[in-house]
C-alpha cells in the first residue's frame, strides 16, 4: 500500500466536496434543507460548511429563493463565473423567450481573461445542431458574443490584449487587423449589436448584443446563431432588433438606469 493510500482523509474536505457534486447535478440550486436530505449530513455541521463556502466565494446564496449556487471562485476554476451564473439566473426567461420568438439557437457569455465564455444555451426543438456547450470559451475578435464584449474593452486593454497574443484568422472573413477591429467595435457601441458574417465558420452567422448592469459596464452579451440562409437579408433587421430587445429587457433586470433609450437609438 503506497503513502498516499495510508494517509487518512479529511472529513471536512469530503464532505465539502460532497456538497459541490450534489450542486453540480441541480439546474437552479439547492437550499439548505434540501441539501442536509440529500447528502444525509447533520444540518448544523452543514451550514458551517456551506457559510465558509460562502465566504471564500466558492458558493452564493440567492436572497430570493434561499438556494445556493456556485460561486465565482469554484467557476473561475472551472472556465465561467458567478457574474455569468447571476445573469444568467435573471436572464434565463428573456433568453427562452428570445428562442421562442425567433427559433434560433441562443447563447449569453460574460468576458474572462479576455475571452468570451458562455453561460447559457438554449436550443429550440429541431433546430440547427451547434457545436457549443456551457463553458466554451469564445474568441473576442470573430464571434457575435465574444465582440459585443469586445467593443467594450478599453482602448488599453484591446492594445495590450493585441500585443500579447495573435487573433487567428479562420478564413478570409476574419478579422485581425487591430485597426479594424477598432473600428468594427466603434461601429458595435454605434449600433449597440455586433455580428459574426461567417467570420468564425464559414455558412454561420450570429448576431450578438451587449448586457450592462447598474453601473453601465456590460457584462455580458447574448447572442443568436444560425446558418446563412436562415439568417440572411430578409429578416436580419428584425433579428437585430429582437436581440437588442432582450438584451436590454436582461439589462433593466440587472439594475441598468444609464442611458436607458441607447438601444432605442441605436
């Protein structure tokens, strides 16, 4: 038996860990009680371990439902965020109801080390299969969500985030100049959308708006995908107007005071 095999386990740290596994396989999150039925610990030994939990920002507790869900450290190990997990809790209605209105494929992301990673995804019954899940990281300089993003970076931070890393092109339609994706941003803040014309994959298209939350700082962006020839000159316009629709819609439920008729505007 190796050293490794005769070195007892701690308790605490199983049973911490337990609650995270248990947190994993529930959609919308657990409340305490649910959990002391699941897991079969002792309530008072459990609400020590998910209030420090808690307070390290592993775990978050929605003060409306009572529910714990994961938190912005345990998913910054794991490629997303609690920012994306709150708006997406908010979200989530306006995002159901954007795929019911326009039977596309709908994705929400929120920025983290300077890419785009996506926290939700709705799927309409018989719709276009796409290759993306919850979790996949999105390029800032070739997608609908990761530019809508994008657009709002700092003309500091985009410089130093061309600096040190290259944008890779996927076919002629992508851009890597760094002046142009200056002015193709401009355009997006401009126009408060931002579209990906087959600039990842050649015969898709997306088209994405920003999120912004109390302070004004977009936070996340949602996004529309589909093929060329669903998503094409005929209905582009109203595309574009329902997506800026539900991305303000989400906006307002995050607080969003500044500037409230930019999207009327745009």
């Amino acid at each position: 038996m190796s050293g490794a095999n005769r070195t007892p386990s701690v308790p605490s740290v199983e049973r911490a860990l337990h609650l995270l596994e248990i947190l994993a396989h529930s959609k919308n999150g657990l409340t305490l009680s649910q959990m002391v039925e699941m897991s079969g610990h002792p309530k008072s030994s459990l609400h020590c371990l998910l209030l420090t939990l808690e307070r390290l920002g592993y775990l978050t507790r929605s003060p409306q439902t009572g529910r714990y869900l994961f938190g912005l450290k345990l998913f910054g190990l794991a490629n997303a965020s609690l920012a994306g997990l709150q708006v997406r809790e908010q979200a989530a209605p306006f995002l159901v109801q954007l795929m019911t209105q326009t039977k596309f494929t709908v994705h929400m992301g929120v920025l983290e080390q300077h890419e785009a990673v996506l926290v939700a995804k709705y799927n309409p019954p018989g719709g276009e299969s796409l290759a993306t899940w919850r979790g996949k990281r999105m390029e800032l300089h070739c997608t609908g969500v990761g530019k809508a993003l994008g657009a709002y970076l700092s003309e500091e931070e985009l410089e130093a985030l061309f600096k040190f890393r290259k944008f890779p092109r996927h076919n002629e339609n992508t851009i890597t100049s760094l002046r142009k994706l200056k002015d193709e941003f401009a355009h997006i803040r401009q126009k408060m959308c931002a579209m990906d014309d087959e600039e990842e994959e050649l015969g898709w298209r997306c088209i994405g708006a920003p999120i912004f939350d109390e302070t004004g700082s977009a936070v996340a962006a949602v996004s529309i995908s589909g093929s060329v020839h669903r998503i094409n000159a005929q209905n582009i316009n109203r595309l574009e107007t329902q997506i800026k629709a539900c991305a303000l819609n989400i906006s307002y439920a995050l607080g969003y005071l500044k500037d409230q008729d930019a999207y009327k505007r745009a």
